[in-house]
C-alpha cells in the first residue's frame, strides 16, 4: 500500500498562514502548489513539517476539528501561523494515534525538484537546533518588514477623542522615515501626523528612522531623527546613531519628551518595545500581533490592566516591495475605550444556554468556551481565545487569573493556548 503522509507548508509572502494537509507524494504535492504560484520565485512554498502517517485522512479530519477556529480558509486548508500555532500543530500531529515517523524534507528553495533527504548524522535536534529554528532564524527579519498602510492608521486614530492629541508631542519610533519630497518614501505614521498636525493640535512630532538591512523608504543605511515642531521641520543624524528604539538617545527623546507613542514595532521584538514604552509610564498606540493576548510574556501586561485592545484588527500591510501582504494584527493601547462597537460580539449568557459545541471541558476540568461565549453565571476560572479579549471582555467583569497561557489538555491531547479568566 502506498504512503500516506500530512505536511505543513508555507508560502514565503505569507507567512502568517500555513497549509495544512494530505498527500501521497510529499515531492508533487511541493511541485504543485510552486506551479501554482508562478514562475516568478517570488512566492515560493516550502515545507515546515512532514510526516508519514497511517490514515491521513482521519488525521486531517481531526486537525480541521481540533483546530477549526485557526482554520483561515476552508477550501484552501489555511491555517492561521506562528510559532506557538506551529508548534501546537506539530504536537497534534506528533501525538495522534496515526502518526509514524517525522520525515525531513530539504527546505532549500525548490530549483527543479524537492528531493526527500535521509535524515544526516549528527540530526539538528543533536545538535540543538531545530529546523524550525533555522527558519525561523532567516524568517524574523522578514517578519518584521510588514509596513502599516495609512487607511488603517487613519481608522484607528479617527476612532479616539481628538483631545487626546491636543498640545503633545507624538514620538514614531520604529522606522517612521520621513522624505518631505515623496510621500511614497515616509511612513504612514509619520505622514498621518504631519498632515493631520495642526487639526488634532499637535505641539511637536518626532520620528526616528531605523537603518536596518531592509530601507523600504530609501532613506539610506544611517537612523536619523526627524522632528516637525510648529513650521518648522529638520532631520539629525546623531553620530553612531542607528535608529534603534532602545539606542540611549531613543530613550532619552520616549523618557523626556515624548507624550504619546504611537507606529507599529518590528514583532521580533516586539516584548522588548511592550516593556520599553509600558514601563516609560506613556501613553501609547501601538500595532501588535494578533496572539499577545495569549502569549505568556504578553500576557502580564493586559492581567495589570497596562494595556488593552484597542479598536481595529489589521489584515493587511505593505512588504518592501509595497505589495499588499496579510498580516494578523491589532491595535493596542492604554487610551481608555468608551463604548467598544466590539462589545455587541460578546455573548454573555447563562452556561446552559451556551451550544455544546462552544463550550467543553478539559482534562483537569477546566470549562473552555468558545466563539465568544462567556458564561454570566459561571464562578469558577475558564478558558477563553483572543477574541473576547479583543471585544472587551476585561472591561465587563471578568479578570484575567494566571499570568501565563492556559494550555487545555483534552483526552491527553494539547489544544491551543488560551487565557484563563474568571468572573469578577
Ligand atoms: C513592522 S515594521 C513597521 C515600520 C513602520 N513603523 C510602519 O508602521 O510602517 C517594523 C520596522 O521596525 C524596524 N526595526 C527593526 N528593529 C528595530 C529597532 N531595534 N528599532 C527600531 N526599528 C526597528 C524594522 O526594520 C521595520 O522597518
């Protein structure tokens, strides 16, 4: 009988999802899905993760099922992807009854054809390093050039009392370059700012460029700051200076002058900048990845009540080449949120009259619900997704109780990683 096995691959322009699925032939499943996406090379799929398994087709039943709510795209089997997602995949997978043994797949950009390796001595795991790390490792950089668009900075701030903005300075310090001769070549933050300066009163705005590897706005391998104070505008180009948020002289402009902080920081270092500008004491503005609000370094933050959701999810940026390419976002912020629009998508309501298939228990007999369902009459902890959170759920009774992820173990098997919350 033939082999049966289920992968995971990915597509290098978007790296937020993944392909999850079967295949008797792991080389023309890869070779399809490249034909598919031209012959450019410029979006070129690759395995993260194969396996030979026994019944691929019960495999995949049980991973649309375990993991329906990740599940991006129904027909096209797209699943949403990170780090924490993929490993909760691979340990699915791992753990099922099905499985047989992990294949390595060289994951070198296909030429002509994919060739499946026997697996070297020493194996990375030996060597302590996964193959997940190596991407990883040549990912995080281009994970961090995803470029904000200006309809999505201007629906956020549109959604804020004006008066917040009124006589303060803005800091954008994460590569918000500033070219007052082409709009093309400066940040959407900084050019929301610099033309909206005078109608939300702004007494001064300053921008810092980054001088990284990648220089989407042209700006030249040199950080710089520029400041736009009432008429007048001019850049520095401080000695040694590369732009960083965290160089002293960041630091001393976030500490000293800043009032509000507002861009969208790389998501590599993403914990960094959230302790850099919370622990400042500013008021900030902030573009994150959708899953900080279940992600345990994160998660801190939004238990002390420092930051919460803000208003807008974002899909979509900009990559270097200023092509359209999906991202999962959203807005963070410690501005306080009157009337969240959000809050109509919560579904308070006694337990019983949850449908069983939104609510469940786990192995230690944790209530895990779902599809934003959040049971009014339940006094112990349960377990909850992003989207309450984003909805508001911590600003109608109900707290966050473990300061770290909440990783429900159904019949021995882990599921995604949720908060756990409980009723005030
Ligand atoms: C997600 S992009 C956003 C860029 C811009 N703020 C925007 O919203 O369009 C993050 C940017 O931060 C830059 N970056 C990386 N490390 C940085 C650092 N240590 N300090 C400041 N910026 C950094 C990356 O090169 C990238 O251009």
């Amino acid at each position: 009988m033939s082999k049966q096995y289920i992968y995971i691959a990915q597509a290098s322009k978007e790296i937020i999802s993944c392909k999850i699925g079967l295949t008797g032939d792991l080389e023309e499943r890869l070779k399809s899905y490249n034909n598919r996406t031209g012959k450019s090379k410029d979006n070129v799929y690759q395995y993260l993760f194969t396996c030979e398994v026994r019944d691929m087709k019960q495999v995949e039943d049980d991973i649309k099922d375990e993991f329906r709510r990740l599940r991006e795209e129904k027909s096209k089997e797209m699943y949403f992807y990170n780090k924490d997602l993929f490993e909760d995949y691979v340990k699915f997978i791992k753990n099922h009854k099905m499985f047989i043994k992990e294949i390595f797949i060289k994951t070198d950009i296909p030429k002509e054809e994919v060739k499946i390796v026997k697996r070297i001595t020493p194996s990375l795991e030996e060597r302590g390093v996964t193959r997940q790390d190596l991407l990883q490792k040549a990912q995080k950089i281009r994970n961090d050039e995803f470029y904000t668009r200006y309809e999505d900075v201007e629906k956020e701030i549109k959604m804020y009392d004006a008066e917040i903005w009124k006589d303060k300075v803005v800091f954008c310090n994460c590569d918000d370059a500033v070219d007052t001769e082409d709009d093309r070549r400066t940040s959407a933050f900084s050019l929301y700012f610099i033309r909206n300066f005078k109608k939300l009163s702004l007494k001064k705005l300053i921008c810092t460029h980054y001088s990284s590897a990648v220089d989407l706005f042209n700006q030249g391998a040199k950080g710089y700051i520029f400041t736009k104070d009432g008429f007048s505008e001019f850049k520095d180009y401080p000695k040694g200076y590369n732009g960083s948020f965290d160089d002293p002289v960041s630091i001393k402009i976030l500490n000293e002058e800043a009032d509000i902080v507002c861009t969208n920081p790389p998501f590599s270092r993403a914990i960094d900048y959230w302790n850099l500008v919370i622990n400042s004491g500013k008021k900030f503005l902030i573009i994150s990845a959708m899953t900080n609000p279940v992600t345990t370094s994160f998660i801190p933050y939004f238990m002390d009540n420092k930051v919460w959701a803000g208003f807008n999810r974002v899909d979509y940026f900009l990559n270097p080449k200023k092509e359209i390419v999906s991202n999962r976002a959203f807005w963070y912020t410690n501005f306080p949120i009157k009337d969240r629009p959000k809050y109509k998508r919560l579904k308070i309501v006694p337990i019983k009259e949850i449908p069983d298939e939104y609510k469940e228990y786990d192995d230690s007999k944790t209530l895990i619900v779902d599809n934003c369902y959040i049971p009014s009459d339940y006094k112990k902890p349960f377990a909850i997704s992003i989207f309450p959170i984003f909805n508001g759920i911590l600003e109608k009774g109900y707290k966050i109780i473990q300061d770290k992820s909440y990783v429900p173990i159904v019949n021995k098997k882990d599921k995604f990683s949720r908060l756990l919350v409980q009723k005030i």
